[in-house]
C-alpha cells in the first residue's frame, strides 16, 4: 500500500476505535499560562506554538478519550499540594462546561463508552503523585469522590511512602502506608498509576494490589535505559494483574541519544541556576538556548513503536495502550509533536503488520477494559471491608 493508502487506513481505524489516551498535562499548562484563564487559551481555537492541544487536534488525531493530569509539582507539598490539585479538578470540570458540545465528563467505562457513542471526547481524571493526598486516605476518598480515577503514586520525588524513579531509594518500594494506599484503592475502583515510581514500588504494587494497575505513561527500559521506563520482569507480570502500560511519546525516554542529550542540557540548567527539573519560563529560556547549540537528537514515530513492539512482545496484546504527555514536556518526536499526531504511530504500526484487532486494543479496549475490571473488583471488595481510617503513623511510626 502507498503511504497515503496507509495513512487513510489508520485515520479509517481510529474513527472506529479512538485513542483514549492516558495522560495529558493540559490543566497544568492552562495554570502556568494563563492562571486558567479560558478566554486567553480558548482550545475552540488553533493554538499551535503554545499548546499541543486544542479541540480541532484532537479530533485530527482521532481521541474519543483522555485521561486529564490534575498534576501538581512536588515544590508544592502538604495542604498546599491537595488546595492545588483541587484547583487542578476544578480546571478540568471548566473545560467541560465550557466545550460541552465535545467533551464529557466520565468516571466509568460504560460512561466512556457512551461518550464516545454520542460523539464526544470521553474526559476522565488522573493524578500524578502521592504528594497530592498528603498522607491522607480520607483525601485520597475526596479525590475519588471528584472524579479522580488513577493516582500514581510519586511524581519526580519520593512521597513517605513510596520511592520515585528519579529520586534515590528510601522505602525500597511501598511502606506498609503504601501498600495500604493501594489496597484502598482497589477497594474504591481508582487505578494504581505506576509511572514515574521506582521498580521496586513498581514490584511491590504488583504484589499487593488485588486490581489491575496502570502505567499512564510509561515505554520499555529494555528499549530506552531510562528509570522511568519499565523493565521487562514487570512488563511480564501484567497478563496476570490485568493491568495496562500506556507508553509514552517524551522523547527523553523513548530515544537514547535524547537521554544523553538530556544529562547534558540539565547540567546547564543547574549550571545557570535552576533545579535540573524545573519547567519555568526561565528554565525553558535556557533550555531553547542549548538546544541552538547543541541540537536534540530526533525521536519519531517508529522510535515509538519500536518499544511497542518490544511491549506487546513481553506483556502482550491486550495489555499496552498510549499515553503522550503531551503539554507535560518540551520535547516529543517530530510526527508526534501535537496531540494530531497519532495518525502517524497507528500507520507506522500498520507498516509493521499489527492487525485492526490489536490496533483497536492498543487505542481503545484495553484502557476501557482496565477501567471497567478495576469496578468490578471494587464492587466486591466493597461487600466485604470499610473505608480504612489507617494513619501513616499508625503503619509506619
């Protein structure tokens, strides 16, 4: 087939099984921008140059579904943390009454799926770190009970309970806090989110939850040594959890050459002053700066699905699906740049001869699958225990 009969084929599928993609950093980039001032980020209009996303996109990237960041950075800690991730919620249910012709709020796979039988983008609620329920599972109920349907556990640092990917080991996995945090979870039917924890909170979660887990946006560390990549023995554990990995676009984990380039440009950030992570105005001046310089190695679609090949190898069909990042970083593969993008992954996969069926699972099915398992298994453990009302200090004194 020509490129332009492959590319008709994948914009064919994803109008018959869209992406329900499992992270997007929107509700955060609206907050540095624009202090969630819609009128001035009106995503109803083109806003290429200062966002990856607005509405005409995504429906030229073919996604019925997303998983909206309510991400809060781990400078912001205690009731600061969870004030500003209520913030985030509050951004993300604005957008819906704002957009109601095209999104919809959903907290359930039958009302995910009947947003996209009504044509609209099903939007559901992710929040990225532990540090945003500051200890609490009462809060982590309130998040639930606002529509928050996964928590991964840490985000770029350690929470007290959990080790990070990027941060150095303190708990060797999850506290007994932290395994009773998950086990909570299962009981309300929120996804476990393992992106961005460290292999062995990665193992433990496995160990206790009686749930599928999710990884919203993670890619192959076989693929791409990168810690927040996931290795092959988790990978492998997922046919037996039910759970998904949804890999990522960043290109600083899916390249390893843009891993190297990116010890280099944060030895320059913390060269002029700023934190090797941090995402200001000012930082993001320095890193355009090096960039001139030194230019980043190119990630591209077949960079991605060079690690969903090697995913579906190890974990298996029915458990790997997509999650972008998009608007979370700076850099993404140049056919991947903007959330219209994903035309290009499923006709790169397409090149490699992945079938309909499984195209349909990666985009779609098996995202709506995890979601409606976790119910399930939420119903019945719900029967049988109470909400817990343990404390950190109790478990972990």
């Amino acid at each position: 087939m020509s490129d332009v009969d492959v590319m008709a084929r994948a914009r064919n599928l994803l109008e018959a099984t869209p992406v329900l993609d499992g992270h997007n950093d929107l509700p955060w980039a609206l907050r540095e921008q624009v202090r969630y001032d819609l009128d001035q980020r009106d995503i109803a209009t083109d806003q290429t140059g200062r966002l990856h996303t607005d509405l005409a996109r995504l429906e030229a990237g073919g996604v019925g579904g997303q998983f909206w960041s309510v991400y809060v950075p781990t400078s912001l800690q205690g009731d600061a943390a969870v004030s500003a991730t209520l913030e985030q919620i509050d951004c993300v249910k604005a957008l819906a009454a704002r957009y109601p012709h095209r999104l919809r709020l959903a907290g359930t796979a039958d009302e995910v799926e009947a947003a996209r039988a009504d044509g609209k983008l099903a939007s559901l609620m992710g929040a990225e770190g532990g540090h945003s329920i500051n200890c609490s599972l009462a809060t982590l109920r309130a998040l639930y009970d606002l529509g928050v349907r996964y928590l991964t556990l840490t985000h770029n640092d350690n929470t007290p309970w959990a080790d990070s990917a990027t941060d150095e080991p303190a708990a060797d996995g999850l506290t007994r806090f932290g395994e009773e945090v998950v086990r909570e979870m299962n009981r309300m039917g929120m996804l476990v989110d393992l992106s961005h924890v460290a292999a062995d909170t990665m193992r433990d979660a496995l160990r206790v939850s009686r749930a599928p887990v999710l990884f919203s946006h993670s890619s192959s560390r076989a693929v791409c040594s990168h810690p927040r990549n996931i290795p092959d023995d988790v990978l492998a554990q997922l046919p037996g959890n039910g759970g998904v990995a949804m890999a990522t676009f960043v290109s600083k984990f899916v390249l390893q050459e843009s891993v190297d380039w990116t010890a280099a440009a944060q030895r320059e950030l913390v060269a002029q002053g700023f934190d090797a992570l941090d995402s200001s105005e000012g930082a993001k001046e320095v890193l355009r700066k090096f960039e001139e310089a030194n230019p980043q190695p190119t990630a591209t679609a077949k960079t991605v699905a060079d690690h969903l090949d090697h995913m579906r190898e190890v974990a298996g069909i029915d458990h790997i699906g997509v999650g972008g990042d998009y608007d979370g970083t700076m850099f993404l593969p140049e056919d991947l740049d903007d959330v219209s993008g994903y035309p290009n992954l499923i006709a790169e996969l397409l090149d490699r001869g992945w079938s309909e069926t499984d195209l349909g699972k990666l985009t779609w099915h098996n995202a709506v699958r995890v979601l409606r398992d976790a119910e399930r298994v939420a119903a019945d453990l719900q029967r049988t225990e109470s909400p817990s009302i343990a404390t950190i200090d109790q478990l972990d004194g």
